[in-house]
C-alpha cells in the first residue's frame, strides 16, 4: 500500500477544503519522489490514509491532472505520470510565466477585497514555522500555496506554485516584498520579484 507522510487533519473539513489540502499534500510528495512515476494512486488506500472521503482524494488528483502530475485512465484509474528533469523544468518555466500574467492582471483587476486575503495568507504564513524537525513544514507549504493564490485571485486565476526548502533564503522578506509591490500596485515590482525567484 502506498504511504504518505502527513497525518489526517484533527477536525473535519468541507469536501472542498479537504480537496485542497489533499491536492497541496499530494503535489509536493510526487515533486520530492515520495511518490514515485508510474505508482497506481488507489483513492479508496489514499482517503483511508488520508482521513478524508474518496471524493475528495479523486478531486484532488484530477486537478494534477491537467498539471502534468497524474495521468488519468479509463476504467484504471489515476497514476503518477512519468516525468524527467526536462519535464520538471519545464513546467516550473511555464508556471512562472503564467504566475506572471496573473500577477499582472490581479494589480489591474483586483479591488480591495483582493488584498485583504494577500494580508490575511502573508501574515499566517509569517507565523507558521518552514522546518519542524529538520524536515519541510505540511503547514508551512499549505500556507505557503494559499498566500500565492492569494496575489493571483484579483484575476481569478490561481496557478500552480512550487515550494522551495533553501534554508538560506530569506523567505519571509521575499514574501512580504510580494505583499508590499501588491498593495503598492506595482505590477512590474511584483512581476521582478517573480522573476528573481524563478532565477534561483
């Protein structure tokens, strides 16, 4: 049976924020090769482990889907696609790129009831711990996903965004540059930073 590493949350959450979690748990293990290539994702083994109902573990890989992670097969159900490195840079290429546009047009479009939840996710972000016994945080990269979305959901387009462990990064300034270029609605600030970090 195929195992992951996180616990089953310790209160109930709605079908469609257990989807969420499950597909921002699951992303990063198949990124790290916890979940190695041509692996058969079983949902009814993934929700008993998981602690969740099947459906949300079946949402949550169908959204890997279109992302190149999963592969869907009629009547045999979802397996971990097979990826190189060529496969894996470039879709962290194209993600930037459409973070990007994104970006831009969350500053054009966004109204004040965009930056309170970049507010809201950047501060939780600041106060949840990136390690916890030398390994990345589950916490930490939940927040860390939603914080991204968050800059993006002035254009209505949440995208895929990666997590990154590099201790020697300054995490939380970069973020906060993030908030402020939002809030300043300078989209070439934002853009900049972006593209800094695709850089690294």
């Amino acid at each position: 049976m195929l195992r992951l590493i996180h616990a089953a949350p310790a209160e109930p959450e709605a079908p469609r924020s257990q989807a969420s979690v499950r597909y921002a748990q699951l992303k990063p293990d198949i990124l790290a090769g916890k979940v190695r290539p041509g692996n058969k994702l079983k949902i009814n083994d993934l929700a008993a482990q998981l602690g969740v109902s099947p459906g949300a573990v079946r949402e949550a890989l169908s959204r890997l889907v279109p992302e190149g992670f999963v592969i869907s097969q009629d009547q045999r159900g979802f397996t971990v696609a097979p990826i190189s490195i060529d496969d894996l840079l470039d879709l962290t290429r194209l993600r930037y790129d459409i973070e990007e546009i994104a970006l831009r047009r969350s500053v054009a479009e966004g109204n004040h009831g965009w930056e309170a939840p970049v507010l809201a996710t950047a501060h939780r972000l600041r106060r949840t711990p990136r390690i916890v016994d030398d390994a990345p945080n589950f916490d930490w990269l939940t927040q860390h996903e939603l914080f991204h979305r968050a800059l993006v959901n002035g254009a209505h387009s949440p995208r895929l965004l990666a997590w990154n462990v590099d201790r020697s990064r300054d995490v939380d300034a970069e973020h906060q540059a993030l908030v402020d270029a939002a809030l300043d609605r300078d989209a070439d600030a934002l853009a900049a930073r972006i593209s800094r970090r695709r850089q690294r």
